[in-house]
C-alpha cells in the first residue's frame, strides 16, 4: 500500500534520510536500551503516511559484546521538527520481517 494514506509500505533499502534521522537517535535509543551503543546502522524500513511520516526500521547495533537487531517506529512531523521515538522492539532477528509497530 505504498502512497496510500494510512498504509505501510513495502520493506525497501534504507534511504540516506532514514539512516539520519536513526543515527539522530543514537541517544534516545541508547536510553531506551538502557546501554551505550558503540555502531548503529540502519538495514531496512517501510514508512507509512499520516500528519507526517512514521519509518518502521530493522536496524543492527553493537554495544560491544556482541550485535544485536532492533527494530524502531519513528515519527517524523510535517513541520521542520525533530523525529521523535515512539517505541523499540527488542530481541529481533536478522530474519524478521519489519510490521507495524504500535
């Protein structure tokens, strides 16, 4: 449902922009984890239009043990305001496909 209002969009390669706006993150997902994370990368995402838009991200880090797969809902406004954090999933794997986040 890619383009429709309201509908999440196929899984697709990241886009510079969603790799920026995870990496703008790095703090609030580190807090959220409740440990520093040393690499963030971005792998996949699907997106979904609303008063803004929201990014589904399958993403790696390493927070020096060993990596790990999360995945994140973030909420990018309309408006020139910052992307916020809505939730994280924890104990993902690589293989998981990316849904709705709620």
């Amino acid at each position: 449902m890619a383009g429709m209002t309201g509908g999440l969009s196929s899984a697709s390669a990241v886009t510079d922009e969603v790799q920026e706006i995870v990496q703008s993150l790095k703090d609030r997902i580190e807090e959220e984890l409740k440990r520093k994370v040393e690499f963030l990368h971005a792998l996949l995402h699907c997106s979904q239009a609303v008063a803004g838009m929201n990014y589904f991200v399958k993403v790696v880090f390493v927070d020096g043990n060993a990596a790990e797969c999360i995945h994140i809902r973030v909420f990018k406004p309309l408006a020139d305001e910052k992307p916020s954090l809505v939730k994280i999933e924890t104990n993902k794997e690589l293989s998981d496909e990316i849904t709705y986040i709620g």
